[in-house]
C-alpha cells in the first residue's frame, strides 16, 4: 500500500491557513499583503510515525510581523483522539516556509484496542484545528478554530477470493482461499480467526498466524467428517462464515459470507 493514499488532508489544510490569514488580519492589513503558496506534499514513515504534510511559503509584505504564529490540531475517529501537536512557528515576517505536518504513531495504533480498527478499516477522521497569533507586535490578536472530515486509508486489507470443496475416503474440506496485504511499516503478526455457523451454531473454527508487512495469499479450510457431507450440502443456504483478526488481545470484525 502506498502511503500516499493514507492521508488525504494536505491541501484541505493550506486553504484552511490562506483563509485563517487573510480573515483574520483583514482590517489591520489589507488581505493583499497577505501570499500563501504551497510548495508542495510529502508523505512518508519516520521512527514509527506514520507523517503527511505540506510546505507553505508565507510571504508577509505589511509593515508589521505577524507573532507568535501557533497551531494545535487534535486528529479523531469519531470520539477517540488519535493524535494531537502543537506547533509554534514563531514570527513571521518578510518570507518564510512553514512545515506542517500531522504524525500517526503506528505502534499506537496496534496497541491501543479502540484504535486497531483504524489498521483494517477505512473511515472519516475528524481533524479539529486551532491556530492563533498577533499582529502588529501583539497589538492585534487573531484566533480561529475549525473541524475537518478527512479521509483514511486502511493500512491492511482481507479478501476472500472463492471456495470450493474436496474430500477425500475419510474426510470433507472447505477451502476460502483468501489474500492479506497490509502497509511495509507493519511489523508482527495477526491471528486470521474463521468461523463456520449453522443456524448460531459454531460448527466449525479455523485460526491461522500472518505476518504484518507483507502481501499473503493462503487458504481457510473446515474440515467434517464424510458423514456430515449430504448434512451440510442440505443445509448450505444456513450457513455463515464470520472473519475476525486478532491482534495483541484485540479483535477487529473483517466481514461475513453466506
């Protein structure tokens, strides 16, 4: 997976910043004083942080330095704080590049079980964004806060990809051949756990071991006693198949078939 479809958020932010500035500072200065330009995104993984961001170029030209330029961001997934920062740019005056970025710990999200769902699932994150500062020496003060649905990309992905049966004198197996890749900077294992139900009854649990980081194709397979075979085939529109992943004691839903 690349990392660029993890974040989508980069240019949401710069027309955030071109608006905090030029709103806020339109009565001390006139908002053509005022250049933003974004020099472009980077993405990447560094010491266990997943980190998209953007360079911005502010280029003051009023006869004053805009101070103490902060900004705090707490990034969410629905309620639960994923990630939080703050950053002091300090003074702006004349030209100058900002960096701004936002950082994922990865190991977080593989430890913390509210959060393991984040490595599986795609979803809409919350970013809530305050930046504040001065004008004119600290004569003039300007705040603003906002909230931002941005977009996340799964890190891992799980996809059945058929079944069919064999059997041979003693013995019937059901094979789900299946495909797991997750994200290079993924690192351990996880526990595929598949479960066969007939009518909310487990007739069937099959647990396999994968390692994070790589690209995996294999096979679940059930296996019943010959006996059962005209049993299962006559009752084969009841039965479900429900696929879980567990990982360091927390469990995450990845889909049932019928």
């Amino acid at each position: 997976m690349r990392i660029k479809t993890i974040f989508r958020i980069t240019i949401i932010l710069s027309y955030l910043i071109i608006v905090i500035l030029i709103a806020s500072m339109i009565y001390p200065i006139p908002a053509h004083q005022i250049e933003i330009k974004e020099l472009g995104n980077y993405y990447g993984y560094i010491n266990g942080n997943l980190t998209a961001g953007t360079y911005l170029n502010i280029n003051n030209r009023g006869p004053y330095p805009i101070n103490d330029f902060t900004m705090h961001y707490d990034l969410y997934n629905s309620t639960i704080k994923v990630s939080s920062d703050t950053t002091n740019f300090g003074d702006i005056a004349g030209n100058k590049t900002l960096n701004v970025s936002f950082r994922i710990n990865v190991n977080e999200l593989l430890i913390k079980p509210e959060l393991v769902y984040l490595i599986f699932h795609s979803t809409n994150l919350t970013l809530s964004l305050k930046v504040n500062g001065g004008y004119a020496y600290g004569l003039v003060k300007f705040f603003f806060n906002t909230n931002v649905t941005i977009a996340w990309e799964r890190l891992a992905a799980f996809n059945i990809t058929g079944h069919y049966v064999t059997n041979n004198s003693t013995d019937i197996f059901v094979h789900f051949p299946f495909y797991f890749g997750s994200a290079p900077f993924l690192h351990g294992n996880i526990t595929l756990i598949s479960k066969m139900v007939l009518n909310g009854t487990v007739i069937g649990i099959f647990n396999k071991t994968i390692p994070l980081g790589t690209n995996y194709t294999s096979e679940i397979i059930f296996k019943f006693p010959i006996s059962e075979m005209n049993y299962l085939q006559s009752n084969v529109k009841f039965i479900k198949v429900s696929f879980s992943a567990r990982i360091n004691n927390s469990t995450v839903d990845l889909g049932v078939i019928q």
